[in-house]
C-alpha cells in the first residue's frame, strides 16, 4: 500500500449550520414551550375558576384584603343588601354573604376582591350623585361575583407570576416584572365580561327600584370628563361609550321604564361629608 | 424601552456578555482554524497512523515518545446555545468545533515534536480527551476541553 499525503476534502466532524441561526431555532422553540405552557395553564385555570374551592377564594380574600385597606360602612352595607335581596330564587349569589367596605383612596373606582367583597374608594363615592348611581356601581361588582371574573381576571395573572418564578426563580427581576404587571387586583376586565356585569347589574336595578334610571349615569359623566388624568375606573372597567350605547338599547328593548332618580340618603350624605369633607 | 432595559442591569450584562462571547468566540475561532489548516499543509508529508506497524531489522534507527495537548475554553455564546439544547436535546454542535480544534491542535503539536527531531512517521497514535471544569454549564464555572495525543515517533535509517 502506498502512502499518499494528503488532506480531506472538508471537515465532517463539525456542523455545517451557522450558530446564530441554531439562536434563532433554540430561542424559537422555547419561545413556543412558553407559549404552550402559558396557553395550557390558562386554560387549566379557566376551567378551575368554576371550581375554586370556597376555602382557597377565603384565603385569597384575606389576601386582597390585605392589599386594600379600607373599612366597614353601614350605609353602604345597607345600600348592598337591599340589592342582595333581590336576587332572583336561581341566583348563584343566593346564600353568600356580601360585604362592601369603604376605603379613603381619591380614585374614582370600585372592585370586586375575592370573599365576597366589594371594595367602593372615597373617590366614587364623591361622584355619585343619586341612589340609583350607587346601586347600578354595587350591582355591576355584583355581576362580577355571579360570572366570577374577579377570580378569573386574577388567576391568569397568578399563573403568570408562577410560569416566571419557575423559569427565572421567585427572586429574580423577570418575576417581579412579571408579577408586577400581571399580578394586579384592578387589571382590566374584557368588553365581554363588562357588557354581561353590566346587562346582570341593570336587571338588578330594575328588580330593587321597579326602573332603570341612573343605569348609565356614572359613565356618561366620567366620558364626559375625559381629562389630562382619565379615571382609574375607567382605566380597570373600559369602553364607557360602547356600553353606555348597550345599556341604553337593553333599556329601550326591555322596555324598562325610567323615572326620577333618588337622591342620596341622609346617612350616605353624612358619611360623605365626613370622608370628604363636603356636603 | 431605554428605562426598561436601565432597570433590568442583569439583561444588560447578559445581553453585553453573549454580544461579547459571539464576537470574540468567532474570531479566534476562525483565526485558530486558518493557523490549524496551515500547519497541516506543512506537515502533510509526516504520516500518522494509528496502526502499530511492523519494519524489517535495521530500517529504524530511533524510536520514541511524542505527544502534544491543547486546551480549548467555551465562550458565553457557545454556554448558551448549549443550554439551550440540554432543553430540546439533539446534537450540541456549539461543542462541536471546540472538540475539533482541540484533537486537531493536539495532534498538530505532536507532529511538530515529531517533526523537529526528525521523525519520519508516527505509529500508534492515540486520542484522548478530558473536560477541565466539570459543570460547564453551570454558573460561574468555566467550561474548556483537553485533548492530548501521543504516538511513536520513528526515525528511518536512509
């Protein structure tokens, strides 16, 4: 056999393929992983929400309680049970026990935390300017409750929270970007979700005053006043001119009818007055 | 965006580093090959084998040992292409060239040993290699592979 020096043609011991664009292929996948996780997990908690059991939405309740710090208002609670009582016999509201507390937050905004409470700021409070204003505010957290989107809205924030503490560790700044953005107690509600609060709230409003005025009240106003600085109840309970629009054509089809509104009681004006400072 | 990326001064390390690992990483990459296909021109003619060889009395003058060894390290880039793949599995090929250069440059060494004490063939070559940091793709570990050859070395009687 004879010797003939010389090289191989090409080296096959190492990979044709350029490394940035392995990058893009590694980076994609992952990408998908996370989407797929993300999309599973989501999923998973849409279906749980319905399911939650009552001692997990308690502690959370006492979770959320932490995080808003307000206190009892008897004529609030008054306000409250009065709609409560209405309640249609198949409600699956029925049986619960509502509380509504005041907290001395400037906002104009309102939310419905987890166990069953409704959390009204000083802010709303200033604005409202009759009963029915103030039941139709009640009746929407309400709605809330019965299509349960406090949980539903918070759940996929936590599973977000939790994807980026198992990706990146509870410490590290991805998570606390993460639950920083996601992980709030006022994120914004769907159209979907406000246009069936809202349709919920206004059949309470008409079962406790026998009809629909001040439905729209609020929201025409705060449109209205569009300023430098829009309302946080507009920021966590958006589209105010399409659902004004809806309310109204759900009033004109059902042939609600529309009277007086009701000014505020004298105890509501007095706690007014104390927590704002005006009469 | 500016504020975000001046909030999250681990990103901008991560981001300078791998930019950093890329750039360097593939520079003396390309300039290790250029200097490893030009030795290897130049000792074409010094033949290796692995065989053991056998030559009749008197055409071996000398016989001896001759090895040579390099160590090459990762670079961030290459840590994070790997990483990657210990998700989805397949072929590293991120390691690929390290482990290439190394045998390559191991055996290179060699044959110049070889070579400058007049050898004419290198029998019985073996290859070896080792990983110097053993979790390489762990934090602050640094990650780098030894490859050693060795061979006999003979020198012919004209």
């Amino acid at each position: 056999m004879k010797f003939t020096p010389r090289l191989p043609d090409e080296n096959v011991n190492v990979s044709k393929t350029h490394p940035l664009a392995e990058l893009a292929w590694l980076l994609g996948g992952l990408l998908l992983l996370c989407l797929l996780v993300f999309g599973g997990l989501g999923l998973a908690v849409d279906l749980t929400v319905d399911h939650l059991p009552p001692r997990v939405e308690g502690w959370l309740g006492d979770y959320a309680r932490r995080q808003f710090p307000a206190r009892e208002a008897a004529p609030l609670q008054r306000r409250l049970d009065a709609l409560t009582a209405v309640l249609p016999p198949d409600s699956p509201l029925r049986g619960r026990i509502f509380r509504v507390r005041l907290s001395s937050d400037p906002q104009v905004n309102a939310v419905a935390l987890p166990g069953n409470t409704i959390v009204i700021f000083s802010g709303l409070l200033d604005e409202v300017t009759s009963e029915n204003e103030l039941s139709m505010v009640l009746a929407h957290e309400l709605g809330h409750f019965a299509h349960r989107d406090h949980l539903r809205q918070l759940g996929r924030g936590l599973v977000i929270t939790a994807v980026a503490a198992l990706l990146f560790g509870e410490r590290s700044g991805v998570t606390e970007l993460a639950s920083d953005l996601f992980l709030t107690w006022q994120a914004s509600y769907s159209r979907r979700q406000e246009a069936a609060a809202d349709a919920y709230a206004l059949e309470l409003l008409v079962a406790c005053y026998g009809q629909a005025a001040g439905a729209t009240d609020l929201f025409v106003r705060l449109a209205a006043k569009k300023g430098p600085r829009p309302s946080r109840l507009l920021a966590s309970h958006p589209y105010p001119e399409k659902r004004i629009e809806v309310l109204r054509q759900l009033i004109e089809q059902r042939g609600y009818p529309v009277a007086e509104r009701i000014p505020l009681g004298d105890d509501l004006r007095r706690l007014l007055a104390k927590e704002v400072g005006k009469e | 965006m500016v504020e975000f990326f001046l909030q999250s001064p681990d990103l901008v390390i991560f981001l300078v580093l791998l930019t950093l690992g890329y750039a360097a990483g593939s520079l003396a990459e390309k300039r290790h090959y250029r200097s490893i296909e030009k030795r290897e021109r130049e000792l074409v003619r010094l033949a290796v084998v692995t065989a053991e060889g056998s030559f009749p009395p008197g055409r071996v003058r000398q016989a001896f040992l001759v090895s040579g060894s390099t160590v090459v390290s990762i670079d961030y880039f290459k840590r994070l292409l790997a990483i990657l793949r210990n998700i989805f599995g397949g072929r590293v090929k991120a390691y690929e060239s390290l482990v290439d250069r190394a045998r390559r440059e191991a055996i290179l060494r060699m044959k110049a040993e070889a070579h400058q004490r007049g050898a004419g063939m290198i029998l019985n070559l073996r290859l070896e290699t080792a990983t110097i940091g053993r979790n390489a793709n762990r934090k602050k570990q640094v990650g780098s592979v030894e490859a050693i050859a060795y061979g006999t070395a003979v020198v012919f009687n004209k």
